[in-house]
C-alpha cells in the first residue's frame, strides 16, 4: 500500500513505477516541508544554522508516501546550546516555532494560504 493504493495487485514493473514516483513526491514534501519549519523558525528568532537543511538516511525519514523531517534544537555536547535547552523560555519558544512551521506547511498543501 502507497497513498492509500493497494499495489499487490499491479505488474511489478507498473508497482515499481509507482513506488518511484511516490518517493519522489514524498522528497519533494518533506524538501518544502523542512524549509517551511526552518523559515519559521528563523521569523521567530530561533538561532539556526547557516545550512540548516541537511539529508539523513535514518529509515524514519524515508518513508515512501509520508513527508518527515527531522528536528535537530541543539546539542548537549556544546555547553552553550545546553544551557539555552535546559531554558524552559528557549525550548516555549523552539516549540512554538516548531508549532506554527507545521501549521503553516499544511495550510499551504491544503490551499488555505
């Protein structure tokens, strides 16, 4: 199953087909997806990265037919970006971000902006 499509029932060359274009989309989701987030995280003053989008091959970002991202806050490792995530203030303000960068990825794919 793909998008709601039950495949099994497809020549495998046809199946294959689909899969691939399916990936396809579901990449070019979570592309626009990402930069949704990161947009909106950076309008609300979270401090990001100079390249904060980056390509992962962990299996919960590969998903055939769901957009994923992946959110990196901080790291513990670096003693000033623990201190900022150990803040009830800066991690309000990342879920905040986070919050309205979601709501405005799917409004946009549900043409309501």
């Amino acid at each position: 199953m793909i998008g709601g499509i039950d495949l099994s029932t497809e020549d495998e060359d046809v199946a294959n087909i689909l899969v691939d274009l399916a990936m396809r989309d579901t990449m070019n989701q979570s592309r626009f997806f990402a930069g949704s987030v990161v947009d909106t995280l950076a309008y609300h003053g979270v401090r990001i990265l100079e390249r904060p989008h980056r390509y992962a091959g962990f299996a919960v970002l590969k998903a055939p037919d769901i957009p994923s991202i992946l959110v990196e806050a901080g790291f513990m490792s670096n003693r000033q970006e623990a201190n900022l995530l150990s803040s009830p203030q800066h991690r309000q303000k990342i879920a905040a971000a986070l919050v309205r960068g979601v709501d405005t990825y799917f409004q946009t794919v549900n043409g309501e902006e």
